[in-house]
C-alpha cells in the first residue's frame, strides 16, 4: 500500500496563516478577558466594605485655628510645658485622623490609626 500524498504549497500558506492568525488571535482574546478580570477585583473591597462606610462617620473636623495662628502665650521663648504638649497631641490626633480618613478613601477599606505614627510636627513658613 502507497500512500501518495501530494500537498500543494499554494494551499498550505493560507491554512497556516489562518491557524496561526486563529491561535494568536485566542491568546490575546483570552488575556484581555484575564486583565478585564483583575480590574474587576479592584471593586471587592469597595463592595465588601460599603455597608460599614455608610453607617461610621468618617468626617474630620477642622480646628478652627489655622496652622499659621500662633497664640500670644507661645510668641515668647519659653520651655516646653503641659499645655504645649496637650495641644501638639491634639494636633497630632487631628493629622492621623485626616491621614487615616484619606487612605480609606483612596483604598476604600477602612485603615486602622495604629498602624502608623506621627513622630514629630515641624512648623513650616511659606514666603508669598
């Protein structure tokens, strides 16, 4: 028994052509349905924690004294005493509060405030 097979080259190009334009073609298909996929995870959290977002109130308030108010008791050089102290705590705890407030906005799953730590506040003055 003689097989004789007699492929045509003219024939042969177009079927590869297509096997591999249908092959790559699946490939990509496929990858963007997995990058499609991973975008979506990104909405879990947002979806798990919605219900505690809505019933905490995350809002910060704002001291009424701006950073640049400086009271006539600290104008003079004078050592560092318990009300200064009790007022860089205060504003200590107003800056974890906004950091912890901005990070669970941006993440959207609620960020605990022991996690980090404000070590030191340093004055800043701008010239305009």
């Amino acid at each position: 028994m003689v097989l004789n097979a007699t492929v045509d080259v003219n024939t042969t190009i177009p079927e590869a052509l297509v096997n591999t334009g249908l092959g790559m073609g699946t490939v990509f298909l496929v990858l963007i349905l997995i990058s499609f996929i991973i975008y979506l995870l990104g909405f879990i959290p947002t979806l798990l924690y919605r219900d505690n977002r809505k019933k905490s109130d995350t809002s910060v308030k704002i001291p009424e004294k701006t950073v640049n108010e400086v009271p006539s008791e600290q104008k003079e050089v004078s050592p560092v005493n318990e009300e200064s102290r009790s007022e860089n705590a205060q504003i200590a705890a107003v800056i974890a509060a906004a950091i912890a407030a901005q990070m669970e906005e941006e993440t959207g799953m609620p960020v605990p405030t022991d996690g980090f730590m404000i070590r030191s506040i340093k004055k800043r003055t701008f010239s305009l």
